[in-house]
C-alpha cells in the first residue's frame, strides 16, 4: 500500500482563517474514502487544495510522482454556465483534454470514446443537445461522463450526489465503484450517511480537523459525529494568530 | 436598374471595391471575437475598450498626422494600457472592473477629443469619431487585412481554452494553466479588431461591426459555430448594404453600415428561430415528448 495523497500539517484557509486546519494523514493508492462533516468543516476546501486551486496556508500536501493536472475534479456544480452554446458532446470532449491538448483535434477515436463515456452514464442519444437543455439529474451525469474521460489515477468528487433522485446516484455510485475496481483513488464528499456506510470503505470525518479517520463503521460512531458537530463554528474576526505553529520548536 | 444600384457602383468606382474589401476584411476579424464578447457578457466592455484605444490613436495623429502605423500603434498602446489599468485597479481595491474600466475610458475619451482638437481641423475630429471608409488607401487596407488574418489564426489558437474558460472555468484551471494567457490574448484580439475597425467605422463606432453581428447570430444558432459564420455573414452583409447605401443616399458611411447591422437586428429580435419574439408569440403546440 502506496500513500497517494499524504498530508503533512496541512492548513487551508481564505484570509489567514483557516478552514481546514492542521491535517495530518495519507490516502493510500486504490483508496475508496468519503469525506464527511456538517457544512462548513472544510470538504471542498480540502479539495481545492488537493487540485492546486488553493494553495495551502501552512504545510504540504504531497501527491508523489502525480501532477495536480492529473486529477480528476467534479466541483458543485455551480461555476459552470449552463446558458453557453455548447454541445453534450463538446463539453465532455473536453475531458480528453490530456491526450488532445490545446489542438489535437476529436477523431474517429475520440468519437467512439465520447460516446462510451455517454452510454455509461445513461445519456445515449443526448450528443446533440446543449448543455442548458439538462436536468439537474441529467447535468450530474455528463459531468460523470467528463471524469470518466479524463482518465485519472485519482478522482475527486465534491457532494456529487445532492439534489439528485435515487436513481441517478444509484447509478452513479455504480461507476464509483467501478473506479475502485480500476484501482483508482476515489475521494467524495457525502452527507448521505446511510450511501457511504454502504458503498465507501473508509470514511474521514472532517470538522475542520480530522475527528476521525478510518474504517467507516469506526468513524461513523453517534459521538464521533455529534463531537464533529461541536467543533465546527463560524469564523472569528478576532481571533489570534495560531499557537501551534509559534510552539512548535524551530529545527535547529 | 438593379444592377445599376447593388454592382456597378463596386465597378466604377475603385474606392467602393477598397471599401468594401475593408468592410469584408471587418466581418471576418471582427464578428467571431464579437460573438466571444457576447457570451462572456462582455459586449459594453467591447465598447467602453473601443473609446479607450482614442488618445493613443490622437497622440499618433499629432505627432505624424493622419498616418495609419503612428494612429494603430497608439491605439494598441492605449488600449492595452487602459485594460491592464482596469484591471489592476479592480484587483488591488474594492471597486469593480467594470466601474473601474468606466472611468478610464471617459478619461481616455476626453483626453483623445481634446488632443485631436489641439492640433487638427474639426474635419479632422469627424475622421477620428467616425472614420471614412470610403477614403482608404491601400495601406490601411492591408493593415486592415492583416489584422483581421492575425486574429483568426490567433482565435484558432486559443479557441479549445477560450471556450472551456467561458463554460467551466474551473475545469481549466485543473487541467490546465492555458486560461490565463488565453484571456489576455483575446483582449488583445478585441483591441487589435477595435483599431482595425477605427479606420473604417472611427471610435464612437467601431464595435458596431463586432457586437451587433453576434447579437444578430444570437437569434438564428444554438451553437457557437453556426453563430460565429451567420456572425460573419451578417457583418460582411451590413458592410456591403451599408455602402451601397451610403452611395446612393448621402449617407456617411460608418453609419449607413451600422444601420444596416441594426435593422437586420431588429428583424432578427422578431422573427429569429432561437427565441425571436415571433416565435415565442406563435410557439406552435408543444410536443409528445
């Protein structure tokens, strides 16, 4: 067991308030790990630091010999402009963005992987349809279809299943667990306590820091979550400079 | 008669051939970065970045008279200026681009009309607001052709992240660090359209033949290939209706070509397929599934 992702006092926060803070730990490769704790305990946060999007205000998140364009990350959906004049086919073209670059055109190839991808998640004949005709349902889908393209060692997926009925995440989880057995590290984070306790192995339960990391059966304990619940408050406007990092010797 | 009004006016006349070489040249540069401009809701940027590029193109005008390199070198130089000091001003402070880019373009506005007035003829301020596309030389027409030859390979470049950037920014980020420097090239792309179009159409309105040919498209293609060809299509038409126009009534020229642009908008907001109001009045009975 290879650590894929390790994280060494890792502290990610905006304007000095840290939202995740002083975590410590490894993901090991082929890992299947949900990530779960009341808003606000710094999921997406963590995230956007796995991908390079926030840079860590203290510590090192280290990904190996994995480049953080080699990941594969599925946001809440929020950033996206559903009103753009672009093709089903086009946006999870992009996905292939590693093998086709800034020029290299779809070919035949690409073509038929484009349209594997879109069977696998149920939108068959959707190629033609542009993006702003989606459901909600069916908006969740392609950008599971995109993942899939991308190809990626490791698969970050932010709340992939909120607003969506129990077919769809049904199906979804199925690839979910399809990436697992492809040997992929596959992170999610989830507030559906009763789909993690059954798909997801290994569970982190995040309130800020880590409450508890590990077996699932172990971390989503009544105290554990109730204890996740305490931790996690607002942010304070006078609050003072860390003191961990201040006691914490200099090397000599 | 016909004939005699929509061709031989092209054939008599050389300078209506030039001219309409130009508008042609115009659509082909111009419509596709307009369509750009349009879904990145940025069509009044368009504009207030087409009254910025006006002092540097006076002070070119000052310093060597109605000289075509002097005037486009200047208003790139301004144009530029203007967009990266929006810009920092908007990153560093509270306030917003667009505030911030409003400011600096009437500044620019003012300094442009009060430079030009300095030195030229009212004549000469005329040319400068609405320039004269009827009195190009060939080498405003080959900086005209050049320019717009420049931005659709530069628009072929950077088209894949231009597009992601504008649906999923954040995708591009993750995959790759193209976005960025994408952006920047397209605002250098709006800038060199809007200098090229400052010959022909003049500063007041010189993205006319950028911004109304993509809100034209709007109404007729779902997608962003069929709008930027019907975009062309649209400009390179104005362009070719407006001097014919502009010949047979007296007209200038830059107007006659936008008010050809706008009244095929106006037919496109009633009777486009995507959306026109026509449409929307007579939707047909909805479907079984």
């Amino acid at each position: 067991m290879t650590a894929q992702l390790k994280f060494s006092n890792v502290t990610l926060g905006y304007d000095r308030h840290p939202a995740v803070h002083h975590l410590n730990g490894e993901i090991a490769a082929g890992s299947l790990l949900a990530i779960v704790g009341p808003n606000g305990a710094g999921k997406s946060t963590l995230f956007r630091g796995i991908v390079g999007i926030l840079k860590p205000l203290a510590g090192t998140i280290g990904l190996g010999d994995l480049k953080p364009r080699e990941i594969a990350y599925l946001p809440q959906s929020v950033d996206i402009d559903r009103t753009f004049p672009i093709s089903v086919f086009d946006f999870v073209g992009t996905g292939l963005w590693r093998s086709t670059g800034l020029f290299g055109g779809l070919g035949k190839k690409a073509g038929r992987q484009i349209a594997d991808a879109l069977a696998a998640v149920g939108l068959n004949g959707f190629e033609n349809r542009t993006i702003g005709t989606l459901s909600g349902g069916q908006m969740q889908r392609m950008l599971f279809a995109r993942v899939l393209l991308q190809d990626a060692r490791v698969i970050v997926l932010d709340e992939p299943f909120n607003a969506i009925d129990a077919k769809t995440s049904a199906d979804l989880i199925g690839l979910v667990r399809h990436w697992h057995a492809e040997r992929r590290t596959v992170l999610a984070a989830l507030h559906d306590m009763d789909l993690v306790r059954a798909n997801f192995p290994e569970t982190l339960l995040l309130a800020r820091g880590a409450v508890a990391w590990g077996a699932t059966s172990q971390v989503l304990t009544a105290d554990n979550l109730l204890e996740a619940r305490r931790m996690c408050e607002a942010f304070d406007d006078g609050a003072h400079a860390c003191a961990i990092d201040a006691a914490r010797p200099r090397a000599a | 008669m016909i004939y005699d009004a929509l061709i031989a006016p092209f054939i008599d006349f050389e300078f209506m051939r030039r001219a309409l070489a130009g508008v042609i040249a115009l659509a082909l540069g111009g419509a596709p970065i307009g369509v750009f401009l349009m879904l990145r809701r940025m069509s009044l940027v368009g504009d207030a970045m087409a009254h910025a590029i006006l002092p540097g193109a006076a002070v070119g005008f000052l310093f060597s008279g109605l000289n075509l390199f002097a005037m486009t070198f200047g208003g790139l130089i301004a144009g530029f200026s203007v967009a990266l000091l929006a810009g920092l001003v908007s990153r560093v402070t509270e306030i917003k681009e667009d505030a911030s880019l409003a400011a600096f373009y009437l500044v620019s506005l003012a300094l442009g009309v009060t430079i030009v007035s300095m030195r030229g003829t009212n004549i000469d301020l005329l040319h400068v607001l609405f320039g004269n596309i009827l009195a190009m030389d060939d080498q405003t027409l080959l900086v005209i052709a050049f320019n717009a030859t420049i931005t659709l390979v530069i628009l072929a470049v950077i088209y894949r992240p231009l597009v992601i950037e504008c649906v999923d920014p954040v995708f591009l980020r993750t995959v790759s660090r193209a976005g960025a420097p994408a952006h920047l090239a397209f605002l250098a792309l709006v800038v060199i359209n809007l200098v090229n179009g400052f010959h022909a159409l003049g500063t007041l309105l010189a993205v006319g033949l950028m911004v109304l040919p993509a809100g034209i498209a709007r109404f007729w293609s779902r997608d962003i290939t069929g709008m930027m060809m019907i975009a062309v299509a649209s400009a390179a038409i104005s362009g070719y209706l407006g001097l014919v126009l502009s010949f047979q009534t007296k007209v200038p020229s830059g107007p006659a070509i936008i008010l050809v642009a706008a009244a095929l908008y106006v037919v496109s907001v009633l009777f486009g397929t995507v959306s026109g109001l026509v449409r929307q009045l007579f939707p047909g009975r909805h479907l079984e599934a």
